[in-house]
C-alpha cells in the first residue's frame, strides 16, 4: 500500500467519525487528483476546463454522499477512481460522446449496488437542494438526477441552455458548500 493510499484512508476514516477538519482535507485532495484527471481524460476528447471542474464537483459530492458505503477493509482509491469513472461515463453519455472517443481504465475494483445506499442519498441531495433557487433546483434535478440533455432541460425548466449550465454549476457548488457546512458542525 502506498503512502498516498494510507494518507488518503485514514483521512476517509476520521472522516466517518465526524472529524471535520479530516474530512475537508480528504475532499480537498481528492479534488485535487480528480481535477487532474479528468482534464487528462476530457482533453483527450476536445473537452473543456469548465466541463472537467463540473465533474469533480458531482464526484466530491457523491463521495461524500455515499462514504457510508465505502468498506474500510479495502483500498480507498479503487472506490474513488470507480465513482471518478461512472461520473465521466455518465457525463459522456449526457452529451453523447461516444464512449470509444475515449480510453477509460478499468477500475480494479467496482463496489456493489447498494439500493438503500441510493435511496438514503437521494433523500440527502433532495433535502439539500431544498435550500437553492428554484431555477437551480430545476437543472440539477432535470440533467443530474433525472438524465436529461440539457436542451431537455431547458425546456423543462423555463431556461436557456446557458441558463441551465450555469445554474447545475453554481448549484453544485451551492451543495459542496452546505456539505462542507454541515460537516464542520
């Protein structure tokens, strides 16, 4: 196991305890590598920054939405790098890329479906979204949560299309901020 394996791990598990301060650093960290390589992996395809930052802001909230699963028997990476994946893929699949336009590792290993997992988070981000605008409310749940282009969205919502990109952005970071919020008390 490598150091980098054992920091982040320990950070995870303090993290479970309730220890803040852990837990910021290890979605500080986290970003940090996923930022990294998600402007690899997009780049590769003609993808932008904004896009690349898009997606470490829904990976960091699914990690901390579903830590509750991640079993500390086993390595963390693999969890991440697996959540990391089915993020870029489902981002791939919203703006029709092609999956063979990019190579995707496989993840060693990939956790298994846990149904009460899905519907305790979904209460959580509903719950927090509570506290957004309508408008943001509307493009989160329409593009995020319900798998609409944001096209369909935008008709859904009343929006443009801009409209509905900068309402999923700042929402996003709207919930990582009542998140990082919550932790710390």
């Amino acid at each position: 196991m490598t150091n980098l394996e054992i920091e982040l791990k320990a950070l995870m598990l303090a993290s479970r305890e309730g220890n803040s301060v852990s837990h910021r650093a290890l979605l500080d960290r986290l970003s940090r590598r996923l930022r990294a390589y998600y402007k690899a992996k997009l780049g590769a395809v003609g993808r932008g920054l904004v896009e690349a930052e898009d997606l470490v802001q829904e990976a960091i909230l699914a990690i901390h939405l579903k830590r509750h699963t991640y079993d500390p028997r086993e390595p963390l990476t693999p969890w991440v790098h697996a959540i990391a994946r089915y993020k870029l893929i489902d981002f791939l699949r919203r703006n029709r890329a092609s999956l063979a336009e990019m190579p995707i590792d496989e993840a060693d290993e990939v956790m298994a479906h846990d149904d009460n997992a899905d519907a305790e988070s979904t209460y959580d981000i509903r719950r927090l979204m509570q506290h957004l605008p309508k408008g943001m409310q509307c493009a989160i749940e329409a593009v995020k949560l319900d798998g609409l282009t944001v096209a369909e969205a935008a008709r859904r919502c009343g929006l443009s299309e801009s409209g509905v990109k900068v309402n999923i952005h700042r929402g996003i970071k709207a919930l990582a901020a009542l998140i990082a919020r919550d932790t710390r008390t």
